[in-house]
C-alpha cells in the first residue's frame, strides 16, 4: 500500500479505497471492467452521464488529434448530456455570476464618480 500512497500522492483526483466489497459495488453499478475507468456523473443527481466504455474511446479520439480544442470539444459534448434540471441550473448560476460581476462594475463606477 505504500507504494499505492507515493503514486497516488502525484494525481489530482480521488481513489477508491482498497476494499473487496467496495470495490465489487462500483463494478457492478458502474459497470467498470478493469483499471484506470472514467465515469463521468452528474454531481447533482448522481446520474450517470458518460459510461466507462463511452469515455475511454472518446478520450483516446481527443488525445489522438493532439490538440486542445478536440478535449474542449469532448468536455462540451459531455456536459450536453447532463440532466435538463442540471443545465439549467448551471445556467443559472451563470446568470447570476454575470449579473453580480456587473452590478460590482456598477457599484465601483458610481463610488469613483463621487
């Protein structure tokens, strides 16, 4: 498990921690066939939104064509198939992050005219 601990340490995201049942219940909710596997889920809902098989291929493509943009494009795709209620908070909280910026432009304005 150490040498788990010294690898792992390097990597910006988390592990499932090494337990035989655990690990048996992700296989099977998850239909996870071996390692490394990438789910991508809803964080709102749980649901997921890209299988294993689905992102495995999708992620070699991008990274085949070498460029930024083909991992911006998958990135985008993926979030196309996130919930409706999802999305649509997602925009929301973007509205709400533009109208705050602005009323703070606003605000700083009108105390620099004073």
């Amino acid at each position: 498990t150490n040498s788990f601990q010294n690898y792992f340490a390097t990597m910006p995201w988390l592990a499932v921690p090494f337990n035989q049942l655990v690990i048996q219940q992700i296989k099977m909710r998850y239909a996870v066939r071996g390692i490394p596997s990438l789910i991508v889920l809803d964080s709102v809902s749980g649901q997921v939104v890209v299988q294993a098989t689905e992102s495995r291929g999708e992620v070699a493509q991008a990274c085949r064509l070498g460029s930024e943009q083909a991992i911006v494009v998958m990135f985008e795709s993926w979030l196309q198939r996130v919930p409706a209620d999802t999305q649509e908070m997602i925009r929301l909280l973007q509205l709400s992050i533009t109208e705050d910026k602005v009323g703070a432009t606003e605000d700083s304005r009108s105390r620099t005219e004073h």
